[in-house]
C-alpha cells in the first residue's frame, strides 16, 4: 500500500500489519463498531490464499490504489468500496470545488475525515472550522454544508447507504 490507499477490510476478521513506515497514518472507520482491537505479535495469519473475491458475511477485502488515479482532474472519486460492502457503505475522497452545496442526509450517517487543506462545517446553526486531521460525524437528517474550502482542501467522505 501507498500514501491514500484505502483498504476494505471485512468485519470480525483476524487480521495483522507485516510492516510499515515510521511516518504511516491509519483512520479507520468501523461498521459494525463492535469489535475488539488487541496486538498479538504472535499471531499466523489463517492462511497463505489469496482470495479477493472471498465473501465475510457480505462484505469482500477491498484494495483501493490512489497512484493508479494521479494527473487525473477528478472531484470526487468513488474508492469502490459499495461494492465489497454489498452497498452498506460508499467512500469518496471530495476535492473542496466539490463540497459547497447544502445537502442532507436523509437516512443515512456522514463521516468526514480532512485529508488535507481546510474548510468549513455549517450544522444546523453550529460551523466548525476544520483543518487537516479533522473529522466530523454528521446523523442522520442533519442539514450541513461544507464550505470555505482551501485550494488543496481533499475530504474523506463515507456514508452508509442503507438507513441507520
């Protein structure tokens, strides 16, 4: 993996890091959020198959390779996971030409992670300012905006497709 790759990693699965750079960030977004995180450094993964196709409970691994989508000029880019999530979720990165418009939720839960730049948050009658490591949940039905974004403004953006 490399710098904004994204991972779907199957819920309840066993899994562990083989290595890693010293300066490596991982955000991580459960759902279901109901599992433990231990470190076993003795741990043998299960198996030396690799099988991508593998379904866990509806869900598949998922390998997203942001390298493969440098110099092109897109907005919003869809990472592939609804798919391997039998369409629970969708993750987009939103570059800030894109994140102006009001919008709201309906059914379904927002999270936004910023990648990098900054920008604005409106929540009802709430705003947040929001630089890179920000994150903000957003429930369900609640009208929000995001604005004022920077020229290098880049959002993480996952959001349940199914109702909560």
């Amino acid at each position: 993996m490399r710098a904004d790759d994204g991972l779907l990693q199957p819920p309840r699965i066993r899994h562990r890091v083989l290595e890693c750079s010293d300066q490596l960030e991982v955000r991580e977004t459960a759902v279901p959020a109901e599992h433990q995180t231990a470190f076993d450094h003795q741990l043998a993964l299960p198996t030396a198959a690799i099988a991508p196709d593998r379904d866990f409970g509806g869900q598949r691994f998922h390998l997203y390779r942001a390298h493969e989508h440098e110099g092109t000029q897109i907005d919003i880019d869809d990472l592939g996971f609804g798919p391997a999530t039998n369409d629970l979720a969708e993750v987009r990165t939103v570059n800030g030409g894109r994140i102006d418009t009001p919008t709201r939720t309906d059914n379904r839960l927002l999270f936004a992670f910023v990648l990098r730049g900054s920008c604005r948050v409106h929540l009802a009658d709430q705003e947040h300012a929001l630089q890179r490591g920000a994150a903000v949940t957003i429930p369900a039905g609640q009208t929000h905006a995001f604005t004022d974004a920077s020229p290098d403004c880049r959002l993480l953006r996952v959001r349940l497709r199914q109702p909560v």
